[in-house]
C-alpha cells in the first residue's frame, strides 16, 4: 500500500508514478550508456583490431556521437510516454522527440559514411585530392540531408509537402539554368579531383599558363606562377584545354643541336659524336641516349644530341646542360673546332669572297 503522499494526482498521474518514470529513465540511461561504450563499442573494437581494421576513426567517433544520443532520447521517450498526458503535451513530446531522432539520425549518417569513406577511400599521403573532395562534398551531403530531413519533420506534422516538393523542383531547375556556368565548374571540380590529372603541388603547364598549383576550388583552380604572381583559372577551362603535368615526369628527355662551322676538317666531324657521349657519361644525373651529324644548315654543319635526365626536377636539368655546356666549349676551344654563327658573303668586282658576320637576329 503506497503511502498516501505518493498517491496524490498531479496533472492526472500519481506522484508515485512520476517517480517510477524517473527512477525507470535513470536506470535506462546508466544501462544504456555502459551497454554501449562497454559490450558494444568494446566488441567492435575487439572484432576490428583482429580484422585490422582502423575501427577508431571509422566507426568508434560516429557511434559514440549518434548512438549514444539516440539511445538517450528513446529511453526518455518511453518513459514519459507511459504517462497519461494531455493530448497537447503529448502532441508536443512526439514533435520534439521526432526533430531530435531526425537529427541525431542525419548527424550518424553523416558521420558514419564521412568515417568510412576517410579510412577506406582517402588514406595516405597522395590522396590528399580525394580528401579535398570529402572536405567539401561531406557539408554538401549534409545539407541535402537535412533538406530531406525537413521535409520529413512537415510531411509528420501534418504538412502537405508536394506543392513544397514541386516549388523546389520548379526552383532548382531555374537556379541551374541561371547558374550554368557555376554548375560546369563544380563538376569539373570534382572531375580534377576524382580523375586527379594534376594535384597539389604540381608544376603544371595549361596553354601559355605556367605554374605550380596551389590550391583547387570549387569553381577556380589558383597557380603560383615562375615569377611569382598568382593565376587564377577556370575549372571548366582547365579541363577543357591541353594539361602537361611535370610532377608525374620520372624522367626528362632533352635534345638539343650544336653547329660548327663548314671550315671543319672531317677527322675533326668524325670525333664530335664520340666527344659528347665522353661529356655526357662525365654528367651527374645524365645518361646519353646518342649523337649524329644531323643537317647541313644554312651557315652551320648541325649535330643533334639526345640524352636522359634521370630526374624531374628542373633546376637538375638546368644544372646538367650547363656542366654539358662548359665542358663542351673546353673541348671544342682544345681541339680547335669552332661554333658557327649566322654569316654573309659578300662578292665585290669579282674579287675574292669576304666573310661578312651577322647576328641572328
């Protein structure tokens, strides 16, 4: 028999019965939680750790932040609902048990694909485009949930949604023909970053546009350029133009020709081939591929080298042509043979040819 304070009515329920629905929420929520960060999150742990799966940045942070909130608001929702209520208040718990489920619900999802997709699809150091993506695509993701989210909260209140549904098809479609141009740069966006055809840090070459990328944006792509200033290019027209990207180059192929000058004797001609492979093996970085008198040229017997740089990088490159320079005009200079220079003949009165030097331009 309980005692007669306790079998007093307050807003049609005994006090007894409040403190039942207390003590039964208390005891609900100190189970809850030790059920999950305990047997729960404890076993998923476990299972993870022997698949050798990284179950603490995928799963363990978006269950902690979902399921426990989630667990808390049903366990307090069964509990005041076994209360008689006024059909008002009862109205109003349904609703704001509703927004909470919704919420925290969009949030676990979220969180857990966002997890996932971190720890299974954008791993390590060269995937930084791919996480780029996440960056923006997981607020993106989110929104449109939350979008669905509010329609369900209204369709559940009791809200015809289908003229808000059709008014946001008629809307969506006239913001896509008035943004157009935008919406073909998002999508080269996300093109550059899932087909990764260059990536941060990449010295790149678009048209007349040189440079080092530095940051890739929604609708614009920003270059660090040789001298220093910034480029700010399009992502449609990124795409839509010729992309030589040196960063992915393992190895730099270089011609480049000499010309020496006809007075050369043929012994001298013979010894220039097998002189250049000598320079070149001498070169850091260098490995020649060959040598051959190639033309004859306007004022100049042409021989075209080919060699090998077994790096990317362009200050290597610059540093090997320069030691093949030196050493080639050391030797030319020891031997006797000279470079040729653009020049003119002049006859005049019949007499003897004279020599008539020219620059090249």
């Amino acid at each position: 028999m309980l005692p007669e304070a306790l079998q007093a009515q307050v807003l049609g329920n005994r006090i007894a019965d409040y403190l039942l629905v207390l003590a039964v929420a208390v005891v609900g929520l100190l189970a809850l939680n030790w059920l999950v960060r305990g047997p729960v999150l404890g076993g998923l742990s476990r299972w993870a750790a022997r698949a050798g799966l990284p179950f603490e940045q995928a799963l363990r942070r978006p269950l902690r932040r979902a399921l426990l909130p989630l667990g808390y608001v049903g366990v307090l929702y069964l509990a005041v609902r076994s209360l008689a209520l006024h059909p008002a208040l009862a109205r109003a718990i349904d609703v704001i048990a509703l927004v909470a489920v919704t919420f925290w619900g969009i949030d676990a999802i979220v969180s857990l694909l966002d997890g996932l997709l971190r720890t299974y699809w954008a791993t390590g150091e060269t995937d930084a485009g791919r996480q780029q993506l996440l960056d923006t695509a997981v607020p993106v993701l989110r929104g449109l949930l939350w979008v669905v989210g509010a329609i369900f909260l209204l369709a559940n209140l009791g809200l015809n949604v289908s003229a808000l549904v059709a008014g946001l098809g008629v809307g969506g479609l006239a913001i896509a023909l008035a943004a157009q141009g935008v919406l073909q740069d998002l999508f080269a966006y996300v093109s550059i970053l899932l087909d990764r055809p260059f990536q941060l840090g990449d010295f790149i070459i678009v048209g007349e546009a040189i440079g080092t990328v530095e940051r890739i944006g929604i609708k614009t792509t920003r270059l660090r350029s040789l001298g220093g200033e910034e480029l700010v290019m399009a992502n449609t027209d990124l795409l839509s133009s010729r992309i030589q990207n040196y960063r992915r180059m393992e190895e730099r192929c270089i011609a480049f020709s000499i010309g020496v000058t006809y007075e050369t004797p043929l012994e001298r001609l013979r010894e220039i081939p097998e002189l250049m492979q000598q320079i070149l093996a001498q070169t850091d970085n260098v490995r020649f591929e060959r040598c051959h008198f190639k033309a004859y040229g306007d004022f100049s017997l042409t021989f075209e080298t080919v060699y090998y740089l077994t790096s990317s990088d362009y200050g290597a490159y610059m540093d090997a042509q320069q030691q093949i320079n030196l050493a080639l005009k050391q030797a030319f200079d020891a031997r006797g043979i000279e470079f040729a220079y653009p020049t003119q003949v002049l006859y005049l009165n019949g007499s003897a040819p004279q020599p008539i030097a020219s620059s090249a331009q």
